[in-house]
C-alpha cells in the first residue's frame, strides 16, 4: 500500500482524513485513485490532465521533478506521496509544533482561520511591545497565551502599587521590582514555550532602530507623545507594522499604521499638540478595564497579521467610548505630503523626539528654566525668598497631601482664581506629579506671567525626597 499524506487546506476534500491509503505501482496511479476517492480534489490538484503549477508532489523525500521518470516513478510498498500546494498556506511555514504544543494550542487548531499553519506562523512570528503597563499586559498576556514565539518587551520602570489598578501583568509581590521582570515572570506562568526578550531601556533615537529591526510588528503600548513618534517613524522607515492603541479616561482609540499598506501615525497628526495640553492617564485617570478592551484589540489585530486572516485596521481608526459604550470607525487616509511616508519624505531619520515635542527629557513638557527641583524649593523656602506656590490639584486631593504655605487653585480654574497677582511674581506651580502643573504654567503663560516654575515630580517627590511626613499617592 502507497500512503498519500494530505495538507491542511485540502482535507476538506478528503473528508478531513490526513492520510490515504492506496495500491498502485505509480506515482501517477496512485494520485488518480485518489481523485477517484475523492474527486472534489480533482480541480485542486489537476490542470486538465497535468498537475498545477503550484502543487508540488513528493515521494517519500524526493520532489518528483527531479526523478528521472518524473509521476512515471514507480512506487513500492509503504512509500509515501505528499502533496504540497504552494498556496493558502499550503507549505508550511515556520517551527513545527511540539506534542505539548498541539494539545495547549488545540482550540486555534481547530479553527480553518488558524490551523496548523497559522499557528505554526504564530511561533515563528516576533512581536515587540513598547511598555509593559496598562495596554502592554493584556496583549503580553494575550499573545504568550495564544503562542507569540518570541516577544520583546522595552520597559524601565519598576512596579508601583498604583499601577495595579489596570496594568494585569504585575501583582502585590512584584510591587517596587522592575516591570520587564515582573511582566517575564507572569508570561512565561501562562506559557514557558515561548521566548520572552527584555530591553530594559528608554527607547530613544539611539537605539529604537536597533531593537525594532529584529521584530516583525511593534505594538505601541505608550502613553507619551516622544514615543509614539519615535516609534511611529522608526516603523515606516524599517517597513514594519506598527498596532497602536491609546486610552484616557472612558475612551479608547485603536488602529494599524503600516505606511506600506496605509497612513502612518503622522499622516493623520503631523506634529505632536503644545506640550502640557493634553493630559495623560497619569494626571487624567483611567477606567482600570479601558486598557484591557484596547489592548485586547491590539492582541487581536497583531494575530491577524501574523497569521493573513482577516481585514486590519490599517486606515481605519477605531474609537470606544466605555462611558456609553459606543464603537465608531473613522476612515484614515494616507496623507500625500506626510512628512515620512509620502513620495517626497522629509523626515529620512530618527530625529530628537524630546525636542520635537517640546519637552524635556523626563517628559514634563518644559523648557529647563521653567522647572525648579523639590530641593531647590526647599532651599528656597529656606531662604525666604518671595514667592508664591500654588497647589493645582483638586480640594479632595489636598485632604491627602499638601505642602504647607501653598495655595490652592485647580489647575482648571487657575487663570480666573489667579486675579490680580503681580505678573513678575515668583509663581512655583505643584501638583501630584508635575504634569498637570505644567499644563498651568502654560496657561498662566499664555496670560502674561514671566516668572513661573513647574515643581518637577509634584508632591509625591516632595513627600519622597524632602517630608517623609506626607502621604504619596
Ligand atoms: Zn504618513
């Protein structure tokens, strides 16, 4: 008997079965009783009376076109024929999969949109996440569950206990221990089959192109504006896919750039807004579930990619509102005189993201003069100095902190609660973290004060490095 193995996508015609069993003394004979047994394979295999082009026959381990009497080849008991189309994933690409494998990954196997192909794909495939905080943990979790092979995750932050509240890759235990350890040891508990990469650094000019060139998509899992560029040129100059997801609050945005196929971030955004405008999550706040359904859209977009089903979000924007509970897709389009992507780019480099921004780099958001260390304000104070610090925080935050002698004005109502106070007044602005008095020092700016200074890291640095008496938060 003559064994003729059937692939993936044309078991459908053979009633699913794997493996044919036939007599004959040909290749040739063998393969017509096989259409004889099944003769929906027929249009699949057969171009009128030859084999088509594109599916490839095997006997045993030889590929038929370079045996000297070709489908003539005669064929012995216990020989094997493969059929191999090129097409529809036919040809399997990518590691195979271990015994363990196939039972963890049994419900993707089942499916004909993953297979055995795209999950193969998927073990193959090279995922970069940039952060592994709100966004990052669901896709990390999402993608080393679903069998990513290898991951490579660029963080330098350590685990802090308000990071809790959304970012599901760290636990109480990991609090204080850095992200990318925390994030590894949870990844490799849900799957130690995969490959987990760390590159625990800020990802700037210098390196970004270095780490994302080993990857195949890069999921911009960040909350600042630096990185979003950086990683947004970095993917359109290296021709890789970049899935972008970004949340504040109640509402959510999620969508595939891939300057090949589509826009690019800065097709719909050319520059970044004034620094200290728009808020982020960590002066904002966000609903603790938001970055999960964001992120898990992400997760589900990169599997798409890495195994070819589906339609991407690649010039569409998806935007979630969780308050309402409403989805809307906006259409995007490539931007003709897009700075990096287009025709005719200007951009054919990394540039200074810091400076592009307009912030410095701990991200504040201001130029050097403007800002004045939790040190230097105490020394200040010290000295007696006139000046004047205003709390920009809302009331219920000053029940659980404040710096004494400072004044409240919430950052919203700061330019009507400032009055008539001299514009040449030394003002020292402060607020939980320093991004929200930032934002005030704009807009005191904007109304004629020359004097300000932005207290770098709030009162929680404050608390830190000079009164050990107040509460962080
Ligand atoms: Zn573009």
């Amino acid at each position: 008997m003559i064994k003729i193995e059937i692939p993936t996508p044309l078991r459908a015609y053979t009633e699913n079965n794997k493996r044919i069993e036939v007599d004959a003394a040909t290749i040739n004979s063998a393969l017509s009783k096989l259409i004889e047994l099944y003769p929906k394979l027929r249009p699949h295999l057969y171009d009128g009376d030859m084999i088509r082009s594109f599916v490839n026959v095997y006997l045993n381990d030889e590929d038929v076109r370079y045996l000297e009497l070709g489908l003539d080849s005669e064929t012995t008991n216990g020989d094997m024929i493969s059929i191999i189309p090129s097409i529809a994933g036919g040809v399997l690409e990518g590691p195979e999969l271990s015994k363990h494998e196939i039972e963890r990954y049994s419900r993707h196997l089942i499916m004909p949109e993953v297979g055995m192909s795209g999950q193969r794909k998927l073990k193959q495939a090279r995922v970069l996440l940039v952060g592994t905080g709100g966004l990052g943990s669901p896709i990390a979790m999402y993608l080393a569950a679903a069998g990513v092979g290898t991951m490579g995750l660029v963080d330098f932050d350590v685990v802090d206990y308000s990071n809790l509240q959304r970012q599901i890759i760290h636990n109480s235990n990991n609090v204080g221990i850095s992200k990318l350890q925390s994030a590894k040891s949870t990844l490799e508990g849900i799957n130690p089959e995969i490959n987990v990469v760390l590159h625990e650094t800020v990802l700037d000019s210098s390196n970004a192109l270095d780490i994302i060139k080993e990857y195949d998509i890069i999921c911009d899992g960040t909350d600042n504006y630096q990185t979003r560029y950086l990683v947004n040129d970095a993917c359109v100059l290296l021709n890789k896919p970049n899935v972008y997801g970004s949340i504040y609050r109640f509402e959510g945005q999620v969508s595939v750039f891939y300057a090949d196929k589509g826009p690019c971030y800065r097709c719909l955004y050319s520059e970044p807004p004034p620094p200290g405008l728009v808020p982020s999550c960590a002066e904002g706040g966000v609903i603790g579930v938001l970055p999960g359904m964001i992120g898990t859209i992400q997760a589900n977009e990169i599997i798409k990619l890495i195994i070819g089903q589906g339609e991407p979000l690649i010039g569409r924007l998806l935007l979630l509102d969780a308050l309402d509970m409403r989805f809307r897709e906006l259409k995007l389009r490539k931007n003709p005189d897009c700075l990096i992507c287009s025709d005719h780019p200007e951009v054919t480099a990394l540039i200074d993201y810091n400076e592009f921004c307009g912030v410095l780099p701990d991200g504040s958001g201001l130029q050097f003069n403007e800002t004045i260390s939790v040190k230097q304000l105490d020394e200040l104070r010290n000295t007696g100095i006139d000046h004047l610090l205003i709390d920009v925080r809302e009331p219920h935050e000053q029940e659980i902190s404040m710096i004494e002698g400072s004044v409240l004005m919430p950052q919203n109502q700061i330019a009507e609660l400032i009055g008539d106070t001299p514009k040449n007044k030394l003002i020292i602005l402060q607020c939980k973290s320093g991004v929200r008095s930032a934002r005030a020092l704009y807009t005191l700016k904007k109304l004629g004060f020359v004097n300000l200074k932005n207290l770098q890291g709030g009162i929680n640095a404050w608390a830190d490095k000079v009164d050990p008496s107040i509460a962080s938060y």
